[in-house]
C-alpha cells in the first residue's frame, strides 16, 4: 500500500500523540487546561533556544523518536510540555496543526481517545475530548478533557 506524504504524517502525528495519551489517559479524572498565548514575537527565538537544550533528550530517550516530554504535578496544577522534531517542511507541518479539524482526525485513532470535537465561537476554539479505557465504554463512562486551541504562527 502507497501511502501519500500527508497521509504518512498524520500517521506519525497520531503514533506520536498516541505514545503521549497513554502516558497521560490512564491517570487523570478529567482536566481542562488554559495556556497563556505566547508571545509570538520571541517564539521562534524561544523555541530554537529549547531544541538547543533538549538536542541530547531528543537524540536519547525511551521513545526511540526525537520526542521528549516534561511534566509536573502539584496540588493546584498538572503540567505537561511536550517537545518533538517532526521530519517535515513548516508549511505541512503548519497546515496539518493549525486545523483543529485535523487534531481530532489524529487524535480519534488512538483507543483511548472515545470523542473529539472542535467547537469554535466568538471566544476561540476549544478541543472538547472524552479519554476511556481500552474498551468499549459509552461517552457517560469517560472523562471529558476541554483543551483552547490557539494557532501561534502561521509563518
């Protein structure tokens, strides 16, 4: 079977993401998480100072793939920052990710993952989710995860 080069990637996005929610499904009751949006203006900057620093994580870690994951938990707050190099130019990578749409395309294959919905209004877009177990489960036996999209970049 010949796979398309999009098709390829979003098959690797999802086994990435995949590799991320059985991290994260199994453990949590439900969370919803609201991100300060960065400041688009040292972003660029920013992000290629933290591949500098994690260049050794990236090339070494329990995933075999240039994906590494950084967490926190305390009693206000559970924090995640996951940081992977994708083998694509920007423009695919960027048109893939900055449809939510296509978020739940990846996301809806993992097994955890029992419902995917973007849902945007006049306040933004927001990622509504439901995470269950690895059987069939009906929608009022998960939890529900709401997650706000923000693009940060277009260029």
């Amino acid at each position: 079977m010949h796979l398309s080069k999009q098709s390829k990637f979003i098959a690797n996005l999802a086994l990435t993401l995949s590799i991320l929610f059985v991290l994260f499904a199994a453990n949590f009751n439900a969370w919803a998480i609201n991100v300060e949006k960065p400041n688009a203006d040292n972003y660029a900057a920013a992000l290629l100072s933290q591949h500098k620093a994690l260049s050794k994580r990236l090339a070494n870690n329990q995933f075999n793939r240039p994906i590494t994951l950084n967490s926190s938990e305390t009693p206000e707050q559970l924090k995640g920052e996951i940081y992977a190099v994708l083998d694509y130019p920007f423009a695919t990578v960027n048109n893939a990710l900055n449809q939510p749409k296509h978020w739940c395309d990846a996301l809806i294959l993992h097994i955890n993952i029992k419902y995917c919905r973007a849902e945007t209004n006049k306040t933004g877009t927001v990622m509504h989710l439901n995470l269950g177990k690895k059987h069939d489960q009906t929608l009022a036996e998960t939890y529900k995860a709401s997650f706000n999209y923000q693009e940060i970049s277009k260029a």
